[in-house]
C-alpha cells in the first residue's frame, strides 16, 4: 500500500471550473486506511479532506474549503496514484463539486518536499 502521511502536494494541471491552482499546497496525513489533509493557496483560504485509501493507493475523498471570497464549496474525488521515477507520487484525480460550485474536472497534484 502506498503510504501518504507527512506528504506534500500541489497541482501540476487542473480543469477550467476548479479552483486549485500551482499555489495551492496539500499536506496529506494518513492512519490506517484513512486519509486526511489540509489545504490553502492561490484563491482557496483553507480545506481539508478526508477519504479512505484502497489496497491499490485509490483515494475515495470528500474535500471541503472556502475561497479567498469567503464562499463555501464542498465536492468528492477519487484520486489515482502513479509512483514516479524518483519514488515521488503523482495522483490522478476525477472530481466534481457538491456544494458552492457546479461542474466537473480533472486535475493532477505531485509530491513536492516537505521543506516546501
């Protein structure tokens, strides 16, 4: 099982109708199959997600955060991982909003350095 605690994200491409950008910065921690995360940058002020993992390194997630706007938004994804290389991890991600936002998309965030 690929293991995401203590790891650090950010977006290398995403769809027109999200909002995470270069400058938004995931910190990923995990437990078990369980999955949680902090987020901020760019237009968003602050999220946070929680999901579970599967044996394969799959994320079922629910993400939530509010915008530099103070707009709430709320959405699921589900995420698959590539193990880079240089051991780093690349996911795929498939999501859609539920709340605060209509639309659908798809994005790709990469392992940076915690130092980051």
């Amino acid at each position: 099982m690929i293991s995401y605690d203590n790891k650090k994200f950010k977006s290398i491409e995403n769809s027109e109708s999200g909002e995470v950008s270069s400058k938004t910065i995931f910190h990923y921690r995990q437990k078990g199959d369980i999955i949680w995360a902090t987020y901020g940058g760019g237009s968003i002020m602050l999220g946070n997600i929680i999901g579970k993992v599967d044996t394969d390194g799959k994320i079922d997630m629910h993400y939530q955060h509010i915008s530099m706007d103070r707009t709430f938004k709320t959405g699921k994804c589900m995420s698959t991982p590539e193990v880079l290389e240089n051991g780093k991890i690349r996911l795929y991600e498939k999501w859609e909003w539920t709340s605060g936002q209509i639309g659908k998309g798809k994005s790709i965030i990469e392992e940076i350095d915690l130092s980051l």
